[in-house]
C-alpha cells in the first residue's frame, strides 16, 4: 500500500498489520508485536522522506509475518544510542529486540531501500 510519508501513515499501518495478521490467524502477543515493529519502521521512512509516498507490505515467509517498508530515501537508518530522556532512537533496537529477522535492501529500481523484519512464525 502506498501511503504518503506524514504521521497519520504510522497509525494507519499499525491497523493495516493488525487487520491482515487477525485475519491470518496469527495470535494476539505476535499481532502487538507485529503493530510496534512496523510503527517503528513506518516512522523512520516518514522521518526520511517527509511528505513523500512510502509504501508497506504485509506479507508472510517461513511461516512469520514478514513487514517491509520503502522509502525513497538513500540513507540507510543506522543504529543510535538515546539517552535516558530522550523522545527519539530507540526504533531500530526496538525492531531489533522484537523481529527474527532484520535488515535493508535497495528496491528493485534502485530508489530508496526497503526496510525489513521478519517476525517469528506463529
């Protein structure tokens, strides 16, 4: 789906995911999960491209629920340290702590990158 890249995207992903994980059958500890790594993943590519289309995908792979989201962006979200106070850094830990699986790939046209997780199978 493709969303443009402002802050209302973020919470409209997070319902995206919990609609095709219920849907799937997938139970409801994997399905939070599922909600906070895409928010996280979804806010980087908003903070990356403002105003901007993003797109996500929800889709399944080795039996997990596998979140991607593009952005058009060439940077590549790098890890940071926040501090105790701080609003903002936590999110690729967060993915981290949470998905099987996690990384960044080019798109197949070579604008931007896809932003992935694989969460555990069910």
């Amino acid at each position: 789906m493709t969303l443009l890249a402002v802050g209302s995207s973020v919470a409209l992903a997070r319902e995206l995911v919990r609609y095709a994980l219920t849907n799937w059958g997938y139970e409801r500890p994997l399905v939070d999960d599922s909600i906070l790594v895409m928010s996280e993943i979804t806010t980087n590519a908003v903070n990356a491209a403002p105003g901007r289309h993003i797109r996500i995908r929800i889709t399944t792979f080795n039996g997990g629920p596998l979140l991607e989201c593009w952005d058009p962006a060439p940077g590549i979200p790098l890890p940071r340290e926040a501090g105790m106070d701080a609003l903002n850094g936590r999110g690729l830990a967060i993915v981290a702590a949470y998905a099987k699986g996690t990384g960044v790939r080019p798109s197949a046209n070579n604008i931007g990158k896809i932003i992935w997780a694989l969460m555990p199978a069910a």
